[in-house]
C-alpha cells in the first residue's frame, strides 16, 4: 500500500499541515447537527436504465452533518440532479469545540499513513451501491475534497475493477492524488489544486507534477490528470475551501460537463420512460389488488347470501317435514 507520510515531509509537519487544512475548508455557516442520518444520503431512483448515472460526493475534515447536507444542496443545483453524498463525520460538534478538532485530526493523520478507518469501509459501501444502481453506459461522478481524497483513495483500493469502471473520480484540494496510473480502471481521475493550496506541498504525485511540469494524462480521456490554477481569492483560507472562489468554478463547470455528457436527450427520454413504466406497473399493481379485493367481496357477499337461501330452504323444508307429520299422526289417532 501507498503511504504519502512515508517519505518527503516529517511527521511534525504533515500534522501542522493538517492542521491548516481544517482552517481552510470553506463551509456553510450552519453548525448545528440536526437529525439525519449519521453517514450517507440517497436519492436514487429504484429503477435503472443503461443510461442512469449518479452523482456522489465526500467532504474534508471538520464538517458537521448539516454542513454536509448544505454542500450537497449548492452543488446539487450547479449538476441538476440531487447529489448523493456520505458524510465523513466529526468529532467537533461547533467550531471551538477543541478536543473534536484535535480528535479529528490525529484520525485524518493516521489515514495519511495508510490506515483503513470505519469513514473508508463506509464509502466502499457507498460507491459500491451507487455502482449498482448505475446503467451499463452510465457513470458514477464522485466528487470528493481535501480529507475526502486521501479516504477516496484508500477506498479506491478495496473496490473491484468493475467497479472502478463505473467510476470518475473529481478530487479538489486533495490530501492524496488519484491517477490512473495507478488505478487504471476508473474511467477519470482529475485532481484539482489551487497553486496557494497547502496540501499540495505534502502530495508528492502533485507536487512533483508541479515542480516538473510533467503531467499524467489519462488514457481513456485524453486530458491532464492534475489541474493547476491561479488562485481567486489570494489567501490559502479562502482558496483551500470547496465553494471558495477557485474550486467553486470548477465545480461549476464539472455540472455542466456531467449536464452535456449523461444529461442527454436520449437519457432523459430513458429516465422518462423508466419511471412512467414504474408508475404504470405500480398503477396496474393497484387495479389488480383492487380488483381482486373486490372478487373477494363479491365471493364472500355470495356465500353469506348462499347461507341465507339455505338457511331458509331448510328451515322451509323443516316445516313441511314437520306438518307431514302432525298430519299423520293426527290419521293415526283418528
């Protein structure tokens, strides 16, 4: 297994990078922690077609669930679709919370080091099940940013060829890099770093790409594999931040492009079809239920009415037995 701590930077200043990195994610104002659930949130649909496609996305270190959720919303509205994200917890339930922090950032540590944590089996699972709700010709995009790369990465290593298949991978200000170079199968890898960014200094894959001018280029797609940009906002703070003014550009044009390539004509007519089957099957699974509801009622009506006529038919008989007889032993006396 690759480990990025194992050369280059000492221990000390991987740590007082991590540091800085939390300083930097951009979030959503929102810190409160309402209730939802503690790792994921779908939104897919139950039917699949060849053409179905997915959206994912896993945050940086530091983030509560509704600064999660919050992410998700905004970047939901930059692809169109619904963003299905899992939620790399924290132990930090506000900003000051301290102990959380320090918490937080000995976990992201030991994941430089290789270390596979609950947050990496987790999104095994979750992009293992977005795959499986993905069409043949579809894609899963997975997003992921800063802290979210590096367990990114070491998920990427416990899932199936198949599976990476199915899989683009868009890392922003990432603690690790994810080539195909060495993992050949997804179908794109794409890291994006602002030249400010201070994890870029502890990626040796980046910095070296950086430095040289050599950059990877992937098979499949034929683009750089590492994307260097000016900084917008001229402070590592701001830059380093998700929807900050440098990487929220790219999010923004990874939509559009996610929009033109699996957006299309043919796959919205797919999904349009798809679901009005299932509507339709769910409608005829109604009008059968109903209908076969009512044979029962109309078959029970018939025997409580069957019971009734021979209740009286015997009972009529009953009486004619009865006066039969009476009238015979009336003959008799007589």
């Amino acid at each position: 297994m690759k480990q990025y701590g194992s050369s280059g930077p000492s221990f000390r200043s991987l740590l007082v990078l991590f540091i800085l990195m939390s300083s930097f994610s951009i979030r959503p104002a929102t810190t409160s922690s309402p209730e939802v659930p503690s790792h994921s949130f779908t939104t897919r649909s139950p039917t699949v077609h060849k053409y179905k496609s997915h959206i994912s996305w896993i945050n940086g270190i530091a983030h509560t669930p509704s600064d999660a959720m919050a992410t998700a919303q905004t970047m939901a509205t930059y692809f169109n679709r619904p963003v299905n994200y899992i939620h790399n917890p924290t132990a930090m339930s506000k900003p000051s919370d301290a102990i959380g922090y320090v918490k937080d950032l000995t976990q992201a540590t030991t994941q430089l080091f290789g270390r596979i944590t609950a947050e990496v089996n987790d999104l095994v699972e979750h992009l293992r099940s977005l795959c499986s709700q993905t069409g043949d010709q579809g894609k899963v995009l997975h997003l992921c940013h800063s802290q979210g790369v590096l367990i990114t990465y070491l998920a990427a290593q416990k899932l199936d060829p198949s599976e990476q298949r199915k899989i683009e991978i868009i890392a922003f200000g990432g603690a690790a890099a994810i080539t195909t170079t060495e993992f050949p199968n997804f179908a794109r890898c794409v890291n994006y770093y602002s030249l400010n960014d201070p994890l870029l200094q502890i990626v040796p894959p980046a910095s070296r790409a950086l430095s040289t001018g050599l950059l990877s280029f992937s098979a499949a797609t034929g683009e750089p594999e590492f994307v260097f940009l000016t900084p917008r906002g001229n402070d590592p703070i701001v830059d380093h931040g998700l929807l900050g003014p440098t990487y929220k550009d790219l999010v923004c044009l990874e939509g559009r492009r996610y929009i033109d390539k699996y957006e299309t004509v043919t796959y919205k007519a797919y999904d349009l079809a798809t679901s009005a089957q299932a509507r339709m099957d769910h409608l005829c699974r109604l009008i059968i239920e109903s209908t076969i509801i009512k044979l029962i009622l109309l078959l029970r009506a018939l025997v409580v009415k069957a019971r009734e006529i021979l209740s009286r038919t015997a009972l009529r008989i009953g009486n004619l037995h009865d006066s039969k007889r009476t009238a015979t032993i009336q003959e008799a006396i007589g």
